[in-house]
C-alpha cells in the first residue's frame, strides 16, 4: 500500500480538508477477497458440499471471478483508510468520503479519502492571562465557623420567652387542610420544627419567624407535591427554644474530641481546610485558565469536534450514573432540567472544551512544549502500570490502534497548560497574587494510576485529544 496525503485547496481555515490517495496492490487486497467468498460460500447451497465448504474456484466458475470484489473492497477500503491515517498520522475529526478511481474491476486499487481534520490555530494574549481563585489561606471565621458547627452537635435545646427567628426550634402543632379535609402527612401535633429550614414550606419560615409561645398562625401554601392543589395551614406555636452550645473550654475539648486544648481544636481545623482549599485554588487555577484560553479564539469551531465532545462527556455521564444505578432521564428529573436545556449546557461545555483544546496546543507548539519521547513512555507507563503488558508491546498497540498521537497531544497540552499557571498572573478575590506554592500539583504516589484527570477535566479539554479514535470507528 502506497498514500500521498495533500490539503484540499480553498477549505477555510477552522475547517481544513485533507485528500489522501492510496494504491492498493492486488496481491494485499486478496485476503479480502478471499474473505469475501468465504462469506458468498455460507450463504449458497451448492450439491455436494455443505454450506460454507464449497470451493472458491467453482463459485469463482457459478458467479464469475469478479463477483467478490465488491464484496471485498467494501471492508478493505476503510481498513487501507484507517492504516493510511496512522502511518501518516493524520488528526483526523470526521467521517471521510471515499472514491475508488481505478481497481474497481482487477487490478491493483486506487482510491481517494477526503475528511476534515482538526485545524491549527494560532492564539495572542496567551503569556498575558489574569485568572482570579479562591484564596488558599484560612480566614478565622471559617475556622470559628467549623468548631461552631462541631460544638452545635453538642447543644442543648432551651426554651425562651422571645420570639423565633432563624436557627430557633418551635413546637408546633401542624393543621392541613384541603376544602376542609385534613390531609395526610401535613397534620401532626408536637412537631419540632427549625426555624428557616424549609424543610416543609417557605411560607413556615416567613410566617414563625417573629412568632411567640401561644401564637396561632394561618395561611396558605403550595403542597410539597407540585401536582397538588395549595393547602390551608393552621399552626399552633407551642414554644420557642433556641440551642445553646457548650463553652469552648480546654475541659469541654477534651472531653469531646480527640484533642486536649482549644488551640489543638482549632489548629487542627485550621489544617483540614486549609488542605481543603489549597486544593480548590489548585483546581480553579487550571480551569479559570482554560475559560480565559477559550476566549482567545473568537471563530467557530468545526462542528465535528464538538458533537464528539459532546458524545464522549455524555458517554462519560451515562457510564458514572450507571455506576451509581441512575439512568439518565432519572439523572434530569432529579437535577430540574428538560432534555433542551441539558443538550444545550453540554454543547456550551463542549464548544468551550474545543477551544482550550485548541488553543493548549498552539500554546505548545510557539513554546516549544511538545511532548517528548521521554515523556510519551512516562504516560505510556502510567497507563499500563499493574498490567502484565511490556513497554515496546504496548506502544506498539497503541500506534497500531491510533492512539499514539493522543496520547503525545494529551501530554503536551498538560506541558501547555502548566506553562500557562506558571506564567499568569492568579489573584485570589482581593487582588492579592497567590503564592506558587499554592499552584503547583502535589507529587503523585509512587504506583499512581494517572488516569489525566488531574488536570484535563479541570481545563475542560478531556475528551478533545480522542476524536481521533471515535472519528476512526464510525467509518
């Protein structure tokens, strides 16, 4: 087999085409052909010869010894397509249009591949980006925050002669009618009930807030089911109780926790959320990165590279919440969306995923950033780590299935994208520069499976380096 490949002239730009013209010789089309009168073989009923078992050379004789061909150039030319496309490696992202021009009857086989391929862009403003996160550092009233919430645990329930507000708990006897019937589960006496909860309806809140012990409140709410009619609430507020904490004292700390003193508590805390939101101003960097990248390119992107990232992230959905037993029509009910508006938000992540995609790798190649050889067999051992497959035999499955060049492209937009946190400015809400330290990726444990979600997802690029392969099976 012999290929040229060569750009198809007047394509514009954010849509290039490529033409590839391949010969095929005779003699490798044969075991198509062959395969082909296998399969005629199966399906005739010749005398003497059990189905499948007659020879080629007497079907040859019945049918003619043409009559495979076509048969045989059906499946071979997209085989002959696909091995064309990894010997040149072509980024391809679309299904391509295929013309035999010479073979179709004998002789060796000529046939021409024109298919989009992913474009190559330039971007301006890169090295200049400005990305605002959260800050990493622990303000005390978080930390007040949390040793409040660990002593809330703790509390005591004690009754006031003030009026509620929120955080209070009345007792409270609940009526609920509909055209003066009671109605099930919306009647009950002695209920406990905190204040600016919503756990029943919001009217509850407006209406006892402000309510005092032997105050009788009426009105009318929606149903907790939406399908129902409103319903007529009488409640009779019993009394007002509010919590009191324990007194945060070394004695109290002690006793409850793990720690001796205060301070310990609160040092402790202090640690939790700061590794906490070190790691959120980690993640946000990448990703509010990725938002500004995607700005940078301002025309529109091939459709064909966002309907696979579309395809690929509901795959990738579909296939998390079938882990979790969730279909997906379950998945919209429960988060309040229609198919629309679903469809819509998906390819709006999409269409931005393409262009940090993109745009990471235009960044690589004007900072010389591109993966080396070094760093492809670093990921290909990452992948392959815990499998009983050796190195050479895995790289060559990869570059035989087409997946070499992702896995390249992969690792050189997270060279890219690096490059970009070490080289923009991140501000925390204030103004205030983040510290490097604080932006940096930890250090992975010897052993750790890198799946590339350590920054992929977060740049919003994770399934753009694979149309490649979707592209390949769907010819």
């Amino acid at each position: 087999m012999k290929a040229t490949v060569e750009p198809v002239e007047g394509t514009p730009a954010m849509e290039p085409k490529v033409k590839l013209a391949v010969v095929v010789d005779e003699a490798e089309l044969e075991p198509a052909i062959d395969a082909a009168w296998r399969d005629i073989a199966k399906e005739v009923r010749m005398p003497g010869f059990r189905p499948g078992k007659a020879p080629r050379s007497l079907l040859e004789k019945q049918f003619g010894p043409g009559y495979a061909r076509a048969e045989a150039l059906r499946t071979a030319v997209p085989e002959f397509y696909s091995q064309a496309v990894i010997e040149h490696d072509i980024d391809i992202i679309n299904v391509p249009e295929f013309e035999i021009t010479e073979g179709e009857e004998d002789g060796p086989v000529t046939f021409e591949a024109t298919v989009d391929v992913r474009p190559v862009v330039s971007v301006a403003g890169y090295d200049g980006l400005r990305v605002e996160v959260p800050s990493p550092e622990v303000p005390d009233e978080e930390i007040d925050e949390q040793v409040d919430r660990l002593r809330g645990q703790y509390g005591e329930l004690t009754e006031v002669g003030r009026p509620a507000a929120d955080g209070d708990y009345v007792t409270i006897d609940i009526h609920g009618t509909q055209d003066g019937e009671e109605v099930d589960g919306l009647t009950a006496d002695d209920y406990l009930y905190l204040v600016g909860s919503g756990m029943i309806a919001t009217e509850f809140d407006e209406h006892l807030v402000g309510a005092k012990a032997g105050d009788i409140l009426q009105f009318s709410a929606e149903h907790p089911d939406p399908d129902e009619d409103d319903v007529e609430f009488r409640l009779l507020v019993k009394d007002v109780k509010e919590r009191v904490l324990p007194e945060l004292t070394d004695e109290w700390v002690a006793e409850a926790t793990e720690f001796s003193t205060v301070d310990e508590l609160r040092e402790d805390t202090r640690k939790r959320l700061a590794e906490s939101r070190e790691g959120q101003t980690r993640i946000s960097v990448r990703a509010r990165i990725g938002v500004e990248l995607a700005k940078l390119i301002d025309e529109d992107v091939p459709e064909a590279l966002v309907s696979n990232e579309m395809q690929n992230r509901l795959q990738n959905l579909a296939y998390q919440l079938q882990g979790r037993g969730i279909g997906l029509e379950d998945y919209l009910n429960i988060t309040g969306r229609d198919g629309d508006s679903f469809t819509a938000e998906l390819k709006e992540a999409a269409d931005e995923a393409v262009r940090v995609d993109l745009a990471l790798r235009a960044v690589a190649v004007a900072e010389g950033l591109e993966a080396t050889d070094d760093q492809v067999e670093e990921e290909i051992l990452r992948l392959i780590a815990g499998q009983p497959v050796e190195l050479d035999e895995a790289r060559e499955q990869l570059r035989s299935g087409g997946q070499l060049s992702a896995i390249r492209s992969d690792v050189s937009n997270r060279n890219a994208l690096e490059w970009l946190v070490e080289h923009s400015e991140v501000v925390d809400p204030e103004g205030n520069a983040i510290a490097a330290e604080y932006l940096e990726l930890p250090e992975e444990p010897e052993g750790h499976d890198h799946d590339h979600d350590h920054d992929h997802d977060h740049a919003g690029h994770d399934h753009a380096d694979h149309d490649h392969d979707h592209a390949d099976h769907d010819h």
